[in-house]
C-alpha cells in the first residue's frame, strides 16, 4: 500500500466529515487574525448572536493598516484607527488574545505567528489573508481564507473546503552564491506560471529546500500563492524542531516533534504531480512587469513578445506599456526611486541581517528614498541589539516600526506617481504600492539593498563586499 504526503495525513487528522456539498469540514487548529478582514466577521457573528467557542485557538496582531512612523493614538487616518478600535474591542468581547502595539508583540501577522511558535508542524491554521501559506514552512498545511470563512471559524473552529491535489516540487543540488530563497520561488512561479498552482499544495523538497534556514523556507511557502497554489509546505525536520524549541507557545517539545515526525510524508509517499528543478540552473532573479511570473535572471534580457505562449501575449503588452520597458532590455542600469525592505515575505531578521551585510559602511545614493520595516516588534528589538538600525541609518535608510507598510500601501507607505520601487514584497500588481502609475521590481533583500546603495539595478554577484 502506498505511503501518504504530509498533506494527506494532515487533512484526514483534521476532517470533520464531508457535507452534502462535496466539500470537506475541516477543523482549524490555529486561527489568525487581523484588522482588515476581521470586522465584517464578527459583525456577522453579532448579529446572528453567535460566540466564539473555541477563542484559545485565534489570536489577533495589527499589521496592515498600522503606520510605520509611529504607533501614537490616535491615528491620522480616521479609517484606520476606527479599524484597529474596532479589533481591539472584537478580542476584548470574545476573549481572543490581541498582540497590540503596545505589547512588545504586535508585527505581520505570519511573522508573529512562527516567532511565538503559534505555528508548529502538523496543524490546520488559517488567516484571513492570502500569504498564510508561509505558516507551511513548519509542516503545516495553512489556507488563507475570506471573510465568510473568518466568521465560520470563529464561530465553528471548522471551515468548508475542497480537498487539494499535491504537486511536488524538486529541487536538488545547492543554490549558488548570491542565489536566496527568494530567488528559487521567483524562479519557480516563472516556470511554472501564476496559474499552474490552482487546485494544488505544493510540497517542496529536495537538497536545496531542506539546506534553507527556517526563515527562508517561510519566504519560499509565502509565495507558493503568487503560483496559484492555495498551500505551500516544506516537511518538518531538525531544523524546524531546533528553531521552534524554546517558543513561547510551545508547551511540549517532544510531543511536538514527535507529531511533526508522524505527520511527516512517507518515504512512498504518492502525489498528483511532481517537478524537478536543479538548484544549479537558479540565478538572483527580478521582476520585470505586473505579476509575480513576469521576472527575468538578473543578467537575461526581457522577453520577446512574440516567443511567449498566447496566453501571455496581452499581459505582457499591458506591462511594458505600463512599466516603460521594450523587450530585449536588461534590467541591470534601470534608476529606482525607491527601496522597500520589509513585508511577510522579507521582513525577518534574516532579511535585515542579509541587506545589512551590503549596505554596512555605504551610502544610498542621491535621490533613493530607502525603508527598512521589521516584520515584528520582536524582529526590530533583535535587529536593534545587534545594531543594525544603526548600520541602515549612517546608510541613509529609514528605520521604521512594524507593519506591512509598503507591501500593499493600506497605510502611509506609499508610492508616488510612477516612481520605480525595488521591493522585497510579494505582489508587483499595479497600484499594489500605492500609486495607480507606481512600478514595481521583486526582488531579494540583498538585491535591493545593492539597488538602494547603487541607486540603480544591480547584479548581486558583481557587488563588492564591505
């Protein structure tokens, strides 16, 4: 009899059974929530007179709608303090623990998550949020979710959905020099395209996945969503027990490392599909468009319209058009206006520490606006004891508190008209920073460190270290 994925196993731990409708009931281990699509949810439940049983397993931060220059009450913006008034009284109602910005605790939500070990090998977890799929670095399987589906957790601790298929993605060898986790996913969604993912989780496995740290599996899974897959995760291994040991919220170690050993996929494990990719073949990537597919190795030229699959023809039109660019360009020499570090995506101390290590001693050129933004208030804490504000603010950077800030622009952080952002974010849509003319360039944190020191795209590689 063939072994199962983790993926299986996971979801035949936590069904409920299956409704008329063909869905499964799935039970939700860990609830996320936030101020932008908790609202509605508990309106729902109010006014169906509804409680919250099971409020031990939701936890709730402040991350999207926060300012970045400084927590003082109230707001600036009405809307915004009107929403996290409106979180703070939700959790106080229902009894939902609330890291605020006033606990030492508050940050992005699937930064908090992980650094409390809230999120541990095996569970179900689900946010209102589409990168929840970052939770799946541990051996997870995590759904972002709508609204509707916030207020049937809360009130149900289940949640209806369609069983997923399970695409593996291999990827043997070791990364190169200057090649980061961003870079493999980067490389993925382009081959594999933003819509291949739909109806899939995608196990990733391979040498070059089980050799990244636990923060870069996170920035790998984060993204699986920008393939069009509703789950991204990694299997559970001494890495992920060694960075979880000692989290506050992990009350027995062994039991859950022996849960993650359990749940983990067999060695015959059957999938849907499967992928390979040689870790060899990866390069610091860049986007070049409108969506996260459109992206380029650092020293390839933009693509020739003519040579895409139809599908992409019109997409890729729009976004030459909209960013400025011809085909046959490179993308090293291109001026940026703005650097953005930070998000759920890159905003960890690893992240800061790798920007860190290529701006020390330099300066932002003339012109480049530059944020670093912490993913949490912890990863700011851990970041300032090692100086490393320090080492961004001689550069010219600014230092900012915790929040999504530039990732999505539902705060202060924006861009103006259209101003070129390197952005170490998830999503190049346009407008997604702020600016309906705004243009965006994935890429990793050391990638847009070197821009903002160079004021231009730069090839990672050929950058002298301090």
């Amino acid at each position: 009899m063939s072994g199962k994925s983790l993926f299986e196993k996971v979801w035949l731990r936590h069904k409920v059974r299956t409704l008329p409708s063909g869905q499964d009931q799935l039970f939700i281990g860990l609830h996320l929530i936030h101020e932008v699509t908790s609202p509605q949810a508990f309106a729902m439940l109010q006014a169906s007179g509804q409680t919250v049983p099971f409020s031990k397993n939701t936890f709730a931060t402040i991350d999207h709608i926060i300012p970045t220059d400084t927590i003082s009450r109230p707001y600036s913006d009405p809307l915004a303090e009107k929403m996290l008034k409106t979180l703070e009284d939700n959790t106080k109602r229902y009894g939902i623990t609330y890291f605020g910005p006033e606990s030492g605790k508050q940050g992005v939500v699937h930064v908090v998550g992980p650094e409390k070990g809230l999120t541990q090998p095996g569970m179900t977890i689900a946010c209102g949020d589409s990168h929840t799929a970052t939770h799946g670095a541990f051996g997870a399987i995590a759904f972002g979710v709508g609204t509707s589906q916030v207020r049937d957790i809360l009130a149900t601790q289940t949640m209806a959905i369609e069983k997923l298929k399970v695409r593996r993605i291999v990827v043997n060898g070791r990364k190169a020099i200057g090649v980061s986790a961003k870079d493999i996913i980067l490389t993925i969604i382009r081959l594999l395209g933003i819509t291949s993912g739909l109806g899939y989780a995608y196990e990733y496995a391979g040498e070059a996945i089980t050799e990244l740290s636990m923060e870069e599996r996170m920035t790998l899974c984060n993204m699986s969503i920008e393939g069009g897959a509703r789950v991204g995760y990694v299997n559970p291994d001494d890495t992920t027990y060694k960075w979880l040991e000692d989290r506050p919220f992990v009350k027995d170690y062994d039991s859950m490392k022996a849960f993650g050993e359990e749940m983990k996929s067999d060695v015959d494990a059957v999938f849907d599909d499967e992928v390979v990719f040689s870790a060899s073949e990866f390069k610091p990537m860049i986007t070049w468009g409108i969506n996260p597919g459109q992206a380029v190795a650092i020293d390839e030229s933009l693509p020739q319209i003519s040579l895409l699959p139809a599908s992409e023809k019109e997409n890729a039109r729009r976004a030459y058009e909209h960013m400025g660019f011809s085909p046959g360009e490179k993308m090293v020499g291109k001026k940026i206006d703005v650097v953005f570090i930070g998000s759920c995506t890159n905003g960890r101390l690893s992240d800061l520490r790798e920007a860190a290590s290529v701006v020390r001693g330099r300066r932002i050129a003339a012109g480049v606006r530059a944020l670093v933004v912490p993913g949490s208030q912890e990863v700011a804490a851990a970041a300032e004891s090692e100086d490393l504000d320090v080492i961004f603010t001689e550069a010219g950077f600014e230092w900012r508190q915790a929040g999504c800030s530039m990732c999505l622009a539902m705060n202060p952080d924006r861009l103006e008209g259209r101003q070129l952002s390197a952005s170490t974010s998830n999503r190049n849509f346009i407008g997604r920073q702020g600016s309906p003319t705004g243009r965006t360039l994935l890429m990793s944190p050391a990638m847009a460190a070197a821009a903002a020191i160079a004021g231009e795209v730069v090839d990672i590689r050929e950058t002298e270290p301090v």
